[in-house]
C-alpha cells in the first residue's frame, strides 16, 4: 500500500528527474514525425469498425465520460496529490475537441503523451500502455472518433499546484518510463496469445491498475500485474500465483469475471473493474476473452504485493452455515448489521439470494484482511451500467456510521474470509 508520506516522497522524485531532464529537454522541441496507414489498413466502413472496437477496447469512454455527462465530451476529474486533472473533450468539436487535430498529432499524443500544442500530458492519460499500439490502430481509433458527434464543451479548468502545473516536469519521467516503440508480435508464441498480450498490455491496459507503482509512480514492470491500488480500491494480483493471485482460478472463472462481472466462486467485480467491464470488456468478442486468458495464464507468477489477501478455500463459518441461518459464534454489532442489511441479499452462506452476483463466497474482497475494496463496496455499492435492482446493491454511507460499517466489515471478513479484519473508524473516514 502506498502512504501519502510515500507519494509525497515519489512526487518529489518525480519533480527532481524532471526538472534535471527538464534542462535537458527545454530547447528540444518535439518532433512531428510523419505518420501514414500501413496497405493493409481497411478503409471506409470497415475502418470504422475496427477504430469503435479499439476505442472500445481501450476504454477510452471511461475517462472521457463526467458522470452522468455524453460520451467522450470529457470532464471527469482526477483527484491526485497535487490537485485535480480533468480529461478533454474527445469529440470532433473544433474549438473544445480534437476536430482540427492532424493525424501525427493524435499519434503523438497517444502514443507519447504531447498534446497539440507541444505540452506534456499527465500519465493519468495512460500513455504508457498505449504507446504499444500500432499506427494502424490508432490512426483507426482516430476515423471512428472523427465520425462522432462534435459537441461543443470545455472541461472545468485544472487546479493543479505549482510545480506540477509546469508540464515539462513530466519529460525526464517519460523518457524513463514510457515504451518507445510499439508492440512487436513474439512469433514463437500462438496468433491467440499475441492477441492476448496485446489486449492486456496495450489496448486494455490492464497493467495500469493492476500493476504495483514505484515511488515516482512509475509501474514496476518487475512485478507486472501482481497488484496495484487506485482511488481507495485494491485491483488484486491476475498473475498466475496460486496463493496470491488467479493461479488456483480456472479458465472458466477468469473468462466468467472479466466477461460477465462475476465468477461462480470468486465473487462479482466491482469499482473500476466493474466499469472497465460494462463499457469495454463485455462488449469484446468471445474469442479476445479466450485469448486474454491464454495471455494472463503465461506471465511470470509473482508473489502478491498485498500478502494479506491470500484466499482461503473454506472459510468455516461461512461454509458451514446455511443461507438463512448463520451457525458463527461471536454476536455484536457488525452480525447484528449484516443480519439486518445484507444477509437477505448475500445469504449467511455467501450462496448470494438475488442475484447470482450476490454470491460472495470466495470474492478477494470479503478474504482481505485490510477490507479495502469491502468497505468501498459497502458505502458505494455496486451496480452494472443497466443498474436494474434485481443485480445491485445499494450503498450504505448515510445509513452506517464509520464505527458501524468498520465493525460490519470485520464480522463480514471473520465469518466469509476466516480472518481477522483489521478495519478501524478511522479507515472508514479516510474512504468516505
Ligand atoms: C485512465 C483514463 C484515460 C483513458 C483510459 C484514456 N484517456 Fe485520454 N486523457 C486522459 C486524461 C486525464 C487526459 C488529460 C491529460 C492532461 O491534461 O495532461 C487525456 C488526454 C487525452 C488527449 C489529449 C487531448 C487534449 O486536448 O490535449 C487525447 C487526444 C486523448 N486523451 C485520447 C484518448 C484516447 C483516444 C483514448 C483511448 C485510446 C484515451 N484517451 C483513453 C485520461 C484517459
Ligand atoms: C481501471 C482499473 C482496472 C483496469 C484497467 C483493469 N482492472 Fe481488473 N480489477 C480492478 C479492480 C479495482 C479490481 C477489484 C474489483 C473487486 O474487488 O470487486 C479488479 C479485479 C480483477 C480481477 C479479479 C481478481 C480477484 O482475485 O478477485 C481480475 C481477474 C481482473 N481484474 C482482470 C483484469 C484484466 C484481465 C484486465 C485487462 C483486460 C483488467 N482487470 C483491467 C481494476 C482494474
Ligand atoms: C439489495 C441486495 C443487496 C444488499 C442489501 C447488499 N448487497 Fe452486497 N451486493 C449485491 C449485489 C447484487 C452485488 C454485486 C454487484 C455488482 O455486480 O455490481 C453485491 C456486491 C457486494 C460486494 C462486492 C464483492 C466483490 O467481490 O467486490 C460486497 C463485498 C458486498 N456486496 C457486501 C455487502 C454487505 C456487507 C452488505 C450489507 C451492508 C450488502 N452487501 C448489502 C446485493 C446486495
């Protein structure tokens, strides 16, 4: 887990690179290469179908999107340590969008983070995955975005504090840490796992999430995918780790939860996984789902960044308990609120009442010591984007107090995950 003490630390890091690079860099303009389509790029209406399932793919709506707002129109904000980032309008708008952007720089945006006028973008942007994406693709994701509908509308102004408003401090961090040339398919390997890793590792930019930060907020590429944290939630260990991560997962199950948002066993996915399935992942064609498996199956297993979270397989009092009755000892405050609140939904087995995402029984969420994601769930709730009842949970912030929701999270921890929770008041503020 990062604490603020070490971002503050890793910001610094961050600020001394850049401006030493920054020096470096100063009177070193940005090239515009000259960018074209390869002869086998489609055109015309089969161009703009593979630019809407790449733009899908990558998720690009996701970030583009305020809430409740129009697609792509931008706007959502982005707290970080030094102040709030807002995404642009993508739209093909010509005064608050990217209509009179050329070819080259859209390229250069996405694939190296400089926007039209030279400036450095924030890795907010990611950037850093998609600069393994091929021109063709790109360039493809560019004629589907032009065929969109301009709208006219500027994002809110950012508020970010000095240094980090000066955007070269991002040039010597992106030097060190962006890829510099696109994804080269490994012809050792199958057409299907290719596909796989280059959904994982470029166009889904799975790695963004899941794969633990240094201390300049650089992804530790040493420890791809065994975990990373993002806006109070826990985005867990997909490597094939069988204690820590999905090693101990079957293909079914990884294809069930990143396809349909649960997995029989494993739970439902919520936060941002639950997003990144609605809008993009459920949307992809079978056949990228296999190969995204076939992919994940072959990387490096790692050991967890986050040891707490190891599952267990059968957590007594759960497994021992029927749907309507619990046979757990302790009473107190979180059984008498999970009684109350939740057992009618997720039933005292975990076998999940309405829905068959309810089904808690062996999610990460309710074996994690920490209750990160547990606690997030419990204030937010969750839903799909149909947000139909008979598949959502409600949130409970107003309706639980912090001492309340802490307590709850424990006695959920204790009777699904056979662990101690460790969740205090004071946890449950800082995630308000
Ligand atoms: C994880 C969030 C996220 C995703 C996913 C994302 N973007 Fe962005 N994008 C941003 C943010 C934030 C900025 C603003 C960065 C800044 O101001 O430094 C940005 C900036 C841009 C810009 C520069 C626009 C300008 O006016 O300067 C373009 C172009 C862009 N994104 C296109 C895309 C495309 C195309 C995709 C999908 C392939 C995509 N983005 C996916 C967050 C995201
Ligand atoms: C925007 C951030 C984000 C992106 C991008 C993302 N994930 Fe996730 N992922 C999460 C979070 C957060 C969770 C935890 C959700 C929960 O506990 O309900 C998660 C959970 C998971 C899980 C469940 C693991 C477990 O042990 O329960 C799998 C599998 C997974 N993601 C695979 C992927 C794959 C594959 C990709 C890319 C195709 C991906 N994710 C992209 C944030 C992300
Ligand atoms: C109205 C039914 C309902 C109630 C009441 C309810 N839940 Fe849920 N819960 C669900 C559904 C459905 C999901 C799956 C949501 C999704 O797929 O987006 C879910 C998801 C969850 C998750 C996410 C698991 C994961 O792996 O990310 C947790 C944890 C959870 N609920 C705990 C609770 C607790 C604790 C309470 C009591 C405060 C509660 N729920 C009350 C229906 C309910």
């Amino acid at each position: 887990m990062t604490s603020p003490v070490k971002i503050g630390v890793g910001l610094l890091g961050v600020m001394l690179v850049g401006f030493v690079c920054a020096l470096v860099f100063f009177f070193w303009p940005h090239g515009l290469p000259k960018v074209s389509a390869s002869a086998s790029q489609p055109r015309g209406a089969e161009l703009i179908a593979r630019g809407k399932y790449l733009t899908t793919a990558a998720d690009c709506e996701a970030c583009h999107t305020a809430p409740g707002g129009q697609p792509f129109v931008g706007g959502l904000g982005f707290e970080l340590p030094f102040g709030t980032l807002f995404s642009p309008n993508i739209t093909p708008d010509d005064q608050t969008g990217i209509g009179t952007w050329t070819d080259a720089e859209f390229v250069r945006a996405v694939r190296t983070g400089v926007g039209k006028h030279g400036e450095d973008l924030y890795p907010a942007f990611p950037y850093t995955s998609y600069a393994l994406l091929t021109t063709d693709d790109i360039l493809a994701i560019k004629a589907y975005l032009d065929t969109l509908a301009p709208v006219a509308r500027r994002p809110p102004e950012n508020e970010l504090l000095f240094p980090f408003n000066q955007r070269y401090v991002m040039r010597g961090w992106k030097l060190l840490f962006v890829p510099s040339a696109p994804y080269k398919p490994d012809e050792s390997k199958s057409v299907a796992w290719n596909i796989g890793a280059y959904l994982v590792e470029a166009l889904a930019h799975c790695g963004e999430c899941h794969t633990p930060r240094g201390l300049m907020f650089q992804r530790k590429q040493g420890s791809a995918l065994s975990g990373g944290s993002l806006e109070g939630w826990t985005a867990w260990n997909i490597t094939p780790d069988v204690k820590t991560g999905i090693g101990s997962w079957s293909d079914e199950q990884i294809k069930s939860y990143i396809w349909k948002g649960f997995a029989p066993q494993r739970g439902p996915a919520a936060g941002a996984m639950r997003q990144a399935i609605d809008l993009s992942l459920s949307h992809l064609p079978e056949s990228d789902i296999d190969s995204i498996v076939t992919y994940l199956r072959s990387v490096k297993p790692e050991t967890s960044s986050y040891p707490s979270t190891a599952i267990v397989t059968d957590p007594t009092p759960a497994s021992a308990s029927e749907p309507w009755m619990p046979v757990d000892g302790p009473s107190g405050l979180g059984r008498k609120i999970f009684a109350g609140s939740c057992a009618s939904c997720h039933g005292w087995d975990g076998s999940g009442q309405n829905s068959p995402r309810a089904a808690l029984a062996g999610s990460h969420s309710v074996t994690d010591e920490t209750g990160k994601n547990l606690v997030q769930v419990i204030l937010s709730g969750s839903s799909d984007s149909t947000g139909t009842a008979a598949s959502a949970m409600p949130g409970f912030a107003r309706a639980l107090s912090d001492t309340e929701v802490a307590a709850l999270a424990n006695y959920v921890i204790g009777h699904f995950g056979a662990k101690r929770g460790t969740v205090t008041p004071n946890d449950v503020e800082k995630a308000r």
